[in-house]
C-alpha cells in the first residue's frame, strides 16, 4: 500500500514570455525548513515586479521554471520546531521572496504579522509591498511630519495610493500625479493637489516639494528634481530604471536614494495598526482565482487598475 504525498497547486511558468506562459500545475506540498512556517495561502497579491520577472525583464529567479507571488494571506498549518511566534491555526499576511502563487508556500516565520482581524485574506494580501514600500520610503527613509511637502508620482497604483494614505496619516501635504479620472479617488484618500499628467506637464505645476516618490522611473527621475526645493529628497522605487545617476543629483544640491522593500513581519505588525483602524485602506480593483493567474497580470499590464490587483486560492 502506498501513501500519497500531499500534493499543492501553483502557477508555474516553464519559459519567459507573455501572460500565457502562466500555467496552473500540481507539485509535492513544501515542508518548512528551520525558521518557516508552511502557509495555507487564501489570497496572492499581484505586483508590478511579478509582471517584470514572468517576462525576463527583471530575471530576479533565474532562468524558470519558478513560481511567482511575493504577497501573500492565509492560515499557518505548519511550523519548524524551532518557531514560537507563531502556531498552526494563526492567521498572517506577509512578504516573501517567491511562491505565493500557490496553495501552499514555506517562508521564514519573520516575514508575517498577524492578519488584521477587520480585513479578509483578499485586502490583507494586496497590502505586504505597497504598505512596506511606502512604510520604507516615507517613515524610515524621508521621516514625513507635519507640513512636509510630499509627491507622488503614479498615485493611484498599488503603492501610490497607500503612499498618499501614509503621508497623510503623518500631516504631510500630498501633491499626487494621476490621469483625470482617478483624481476623486486620491482626494477621498486625503491627496491635497492633483496634477493630471496627461494634459499638464508637472514641472510647470509643482515647486518647493520637500521630498518626491517616484513609482514611475524613466526620465520621471530627472524632471522630478525640477520640483524638489535645494536639499530635497527624490526617493526611487524602480531601481532598474533610475533615469538618473546619485552624483546629479547632489550635483544640483539635492539628495536622492532608491528604495527596495525588505520583507518583515515587525514593520508589518506596525503597518496592520494602521489598517486595522482604517487610517489606510487597500483598494483592491479586482480580484480573481488562481487559475486566470494570466488574466490578472493582462490587467496588470494595461496599466489602469486603481490600487491592487489579487489572487484568490480555491477551498
């Protein structure tokens, strides 16, 4: 008689290319190592990296076959014996390096936080990247308070419209980028000005800025320090395409850094407060099974979504 091994579904890719590439396979359940605990994933965010790496832009894996998804909500099922903080049953959301696409993913235990009880899998899930990006840019690196000077580029996106959340959150006075028809969305997250990118060139609409995130990358970079006072801070978080090199920046007096968000379940348990109080919300604009993985990122790529775009696991 033979035992079946418990087996997991993933969206695997075999090769580079389009969303088609994106298939729904079986594999053998992960076990987790020293420090991991084994998540019964419930929901999967979708990001704009996952779109880059699915493609061969950004390789960040290797060569495939892999499986995408670095955000990620459900219930732990396992846990390595040498984990304490958290046991079978817990319900966490987190950042990971890879995998989420799936069932059933192992990743170290410091990586989670305790999901916010008001939010379901599906807003806990579109929230680890664009929280910890924000949190990252904003509170650890530019430290915004009260009558800080703040844009952000790309405003509507998954990070952008919880930067101005954020922002705000701290009593800085947002200056946000976006097409028209997102503007009634940014100002009921608390954006101060708008600037619709499509009809206006931002350089003439926008001075004295204390500091700018750049979500967009390209020659964004440098017509953005046009808006920057002496001494303000341009932070990118496309570190692939800066558009810019530091020593211009200082050059011109100004201060430039980019910034990558690091997976941590303490920054996490800080930023679920937030969301818990709803002092930032996660819009999520669609959210759809595992199995049209290819769907979502087709939605990804054309641009439009407001907020966060999201997986969700079958039963």
């Amino acid at each position: 008689m033979t035992t079946e091994h418990p087996r997991t579904l993933a969206v695997t890719q075999h090769r580079f290319g389009a969303p088609e590439v994106l298939h729904l396979e079986e594999h053998p359940r992960p076990t987790p190592a020293p420090g991991e605990i084994l998540l019964r994933v419930r929901a999967a965010g979708v990001n704009t990296v996952d779109l880059l790496v699915r493609s061969g832009t950004a390789p960040l894996y290797g060569n495939p076959p892999f499986t995408l998804g670095r955000d990620v909500s459900g219930t732990v099922e396992a846990v390595a014996e040498d984990v304490t903080r958290l046991r079978p049953g817990d319900e966490v959301f987190g950042k990971i390096d890879a995998g989420g696409y799936a069932t059933h993913v192992t990743a170290p235990a410091t990586h989670f936080a305790p999901k916010p009880a008001p939010l379901d899998h599906i807003h806990a899930a579109a929230a680890p990247t664009a929280t910890l990006t924000a949190w990252q840019a904003l509170i650890d690196i530019a430290q915004v308070g009260p009558g800080t000077r703040v844009l952000i580029h790309a405003a509507a996106g998954g990070v952008g419209h919880v930067a101005v959340q954020l922002a705000k959150a701290e009593g800085a006075h947002v200056v946000a980028t976006a097409r028209a028809d997102r503007h009634d969305f940014l100002r009921d997250l608390g954006a101060d000005e708008l600037v619709d990118y499509t009809t206006t060139d931002f350089t003439d609409a926008v001075h004295d800025m204390d500091v700018a995130l750049d979500l967009i990358g390209g020659d964004y970079g440098p017509r953005t320090l046009n808006t920057l006072r002496p001494g303000g801070l341009l932070i990118s978080a496309i570190p692939g395409d800066l558009g810019l090199a530091p020593e211009d920046v200082e050059a011109r007096g100004m201060r430039f850094t980019v910034v990558q968000a690091e997976p941590s379940g303490e920054r996490l348990a800080k930023i679920a407060a937030l969301l818990a109080s709803n002092r930032i919300r996660i819009h999520v604009e669609a959210a759809l099974p595992l199995a049209e993985a290819a769907k979502a990122h087709e939605l990804g790529e054309a641009g439009h979504a407001k907020g966060k775009l999201v997986l969700v696991l079958p039963d």
